[in-house]
C-alpha cells in the first residue's frame, strides 16, 4: 500500500486538486503530509471530504489505512475508500481491489475486487489489467485471464511481467482456448479515460 501512498502523493504535489475544494485548503494539507504534520493533514483533508470531495475522501481513507493522524484501522479506512471510489477516485478502486483481494479491512471477495478494478482495466490502465488477469487466474478464467494479460503486454510497465505470464498460462492452455483469448484481446477496445 505505501506504493498508492506515493502515488498519492505526486498526485498532490503535482497540482492535481478536488474541484470542490479551496486551493488554498488543499495546499495547506499538501504541506502537512510534506512536513508529516499527520494530525493536520488529517484534520484539513477531513473537512474537504466532509464536503463530499473525491480526493480528499480518498485521502482519509490513505490515512486510517496508514495510521497517520490517527489510529490505524483498515476498516475504516475501507468505508473511506468506498465513498471516494462512488464518486470516481480511480486510485480508490484500486486500493478496494487490493483490500477485497487481501481482506484488509474486509472480508475476501473477489467479486468485489473485480469490480473495482475492471472498470480500470476497461481503460486501458497496464497495471489494472494486469492484476485483473491474476484474478481471472484465481478464479480458474483462463481465457479471461489470457485475454487481460495480452492487453497488459501491450503496457510498458508490464509487458515484461505479463510475457512471463502468457508463457506459464500457454502451457496450461488448448490451442482454442488460446486463440479464443487471443481474438477477445484483439477485439477489446479502451473505454475513455477520465481527465
């Protein structure tokens, strides 16, 4: 997770703000997390997402779930998620797919995970694709999951990751259950991304 925390992070220091809230508000809690006043940053991104803000609904859920400004509790930190994630936060979605995968703060449900994080990879996000492919493995999809890995392949971050993947799903695979996949990533086209 502290992974998503950095990506956090740049997110903020790179101007991106909530369209609800004050520029002001928001760089005042972009310098607390910089000086790891935890306590304040907690207390102005509270009052932001008290105001139904994505970001900053979302940046709450980063702070129960890291125990920054206030106790750690994962739970929590989920309900947080979730409110972010209805109004759109991507990096919400995939903090809940990695929750209901791992059962952190919720039971295990890969239902639930998958729904948090198709609708990423339906974008064409690399990473979503690729994890959702791991899913699909889980769930014994091996076309699916083929499908989602070739997608990945295609993404500089993981291409590598999932070549090696292919390769292990190939041996476990028929030649039509491989060309099934094969046509269903060539036939897959992204949903817009939002901006």
């Amino acid at each position: 997770m502290k992974m998503f925390f950095r990506v956090f992070i740049i997110l903020m220091l790179t101007g991106v703000c909530p369209a609800t809230a004050s520029a002001a508000s928001v760089e005042e809690a972009k310098a607390a997390i910089s000086r790891k006043d935890y306590p304040l940053a907690m207390r102005l991104w509270r009052e932001l997402a008290d105001q139904g803000d994505p970001l900053a609904l979302f940046a709450v859920g980063m702070l129960y779930q890291d125990g920054q400004g206030v106790a750690k509790d994962e739970a929590e930190a989920v309900r947080w998620f979730l409110r972010a994630a209805q109004k759109g936060n991507e990096g919400a979605q995939e903090v809940l797919y990695e929750a209901y995968m791992q059962g952190r703060g919720v039971p295990v449900d890969y239902a639930e995970a998958e729904k948090w994080m198709r609708p990423l990879a339906e974008k064409g996000y690399g990473m979503p694709q690729f994890f959702l492919a791991g899913l699909y493995l889980r769930k014994q999809n091996l076309i699916e999951s083929y499908k989602w890995l070739t997608l990945a392949k295609r993404q500089t971050l993981t291409s590598d990751l999932a070549s090696k993947g292919l390769e292990n799903l190939r041996a476990k695979m028929s030649r039509s259950d491989v060309a099934e996949a094969e046509r269903l990533a060539s036939e897959w086209r992204p949903q817009p991304k939002q901006r």
